[in-house]
C-alpha cells in the first residue's frame, strides 16, 4: 500500500488503514485481473498488486525490491464497482484498460514513459486479451457481490426450471392418481426439457462484435477519459 501524504487526505487513509480487511476484495479481483492478463499477454516479470492512495491517480506501475508492484487507487475502483453494480461489464472493461496500461510500463521497464512504442504495446496487450472482459465482468460481480440483474434470456430460464420443478412435483401426483392423458403428458416434463434444450433466440442489439463483447454490451463499457498513471521510480510517467 502506497499513501501520498501531501495528496491524500490523513483521516480517510488512517480510516482505509483500519478497515483494510473489507477492501481485500477489491485487491483480490485486482489481483486475479492482473494475473489472468499477463499470462494470456505472455508477460513474465514478477509482480504484485497493491492500493495507492493519492488524489488524482487511477493506477499506478513502480519498482519494487522483488519486482514490479501495480497499484490501483482503492476509492476510484470502488467508484466505478458502486456506479455500475448491474452492470459488471462496464466496471470489467475500466479494469481490463487500466490493467492493460500499467502492465504495459511492466513490460517495457517504465522507461520511456508514454511514448509510442508504449502505446502500441498497450494497445496489443488490449487486443490479446479483450476476450476476458465478459470473464472480468463475472469475477467482479462474484467476488464483490454485485448485484447483477438478470438478463431476459436468464430470466426465462430461471422461470422455466422453475416449472420443470414443479411440473417434476406434479407428475408425481398425477402418476398416484392414475392420469393417462396425452393432453397431460405433453404439456409436462418432456415439453418443458425441450425447451430448455433449445438455444434462445439472439436478442435484439447483442450481435457480436469483431472483440467479442455484444453491442448492447460494449454501449454501456464507456470509461470516462484515459487512465491516469504516474510511475513512482520510472522517470517519464
Ligand atoms: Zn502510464
């Protein structure tokens, strides 16, 4: 943990300090974000994550003694958890560009700042690895218990279990009592396994997109300006 004591309010860091352990979630989906990137971006050097607390940064990259650390500013994270908690995917796609640009400076050793060739090994970082936004957006909503609604393809699932259940029950019943009739039967169990079975139909909006991401899905990933990142012990950033 990283707390900038000119830029950064005294109370609320002791506060961050004693409630450390209610933020582990944070650093854990932090963590697993950063781990999962790097092995599919096929990047090597030792790290570790970590909060930084000073106003006006989102992320951070430094040299620490055994390797790089990447901070994430705790209040920012949980800003963009709090914003958008039914829509996990929006706060995935935050993470996936944040992380993607301080593993960057992990992979180019910080020094040459945000020059071009930074860019573009951010930017290839993000292509190799946008496929795990959707996997980003369950972890998040997992791990910090967000409170994602249901989407309608889930909801008629859910309801239709529920009447497999029930339609279970009820065959039970009709079985005791002798019913026979084809009416019965098949508007039963077997009608509704078929039903289950059946792919549902692609909603409207949600075609894929060369990323992979559905449009419906990608118009609520929107991240209000680009990260701001400041390294601590690499000139230039
Ligand atoms: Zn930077």
């Amino acid at each position: 943990m990283l707390i900038a004591k000119k830029k950064y309010d005294p109370k609320r860091a002791r506060k961050f300090k004693r409630q450390y352990t209610a933020w582990l979630p944070y650093l854990t989906t932090w963590d697993a974000i950063l781990r999962l990137m790097a092995a599919e971006g096929g990047i090597e050097y030792r790290f570790k994550p970590g909060f930084v607390l000073e106003d006006g940064v989102v992320g951070m990259c430094a040299q620490g003694k055994n390797g790089g650390i990447i901070y994430v500013h705790p209040d920012r994270f949980k800003e963009y958890a709090t914003a958008h908690a039914e829509r996990p995917m929006a706060l995935a796609s935050f993470l996936h560009q944040l992380a993607a640009h301080e593993l960057a400076h992990l992979q180019r050793g910080g020094g040459d700042g945000h020059s071009e060739e930074f860019s573009s090994t951010r930017e290839a970082l993000g292509r190799a690895t946008a496929h795990l936004v959707p996997a980003f957006a369950v972890l998040c909503a997992s791990v910090l218990r967000l409170p994602v609604k249901e989407s309608p393809e889930q909801s008629q699932i859910r309801e239709l279990k529920e009447q497999l259940a029930r339609g279970g029950a009820g065959k039970g019943r009709s079985i005791a009592c002798g019913s026979k009739s084809p009416s019965s039967r098949r508007s039963g169990l077997p009608l509704l396994q078929m039903r289950l079975a059946r792919p549902a139909a692609p909603s409207r909006g949600a075609a894929p997109t060369a990323c992979g991401v559905s449009r419906r899905l990608c118009r609520c990933s929107v991240v209000t300006g680009p990260p701001t990142c400041r390294g601590l012990a690499w000139s230039g950033c």
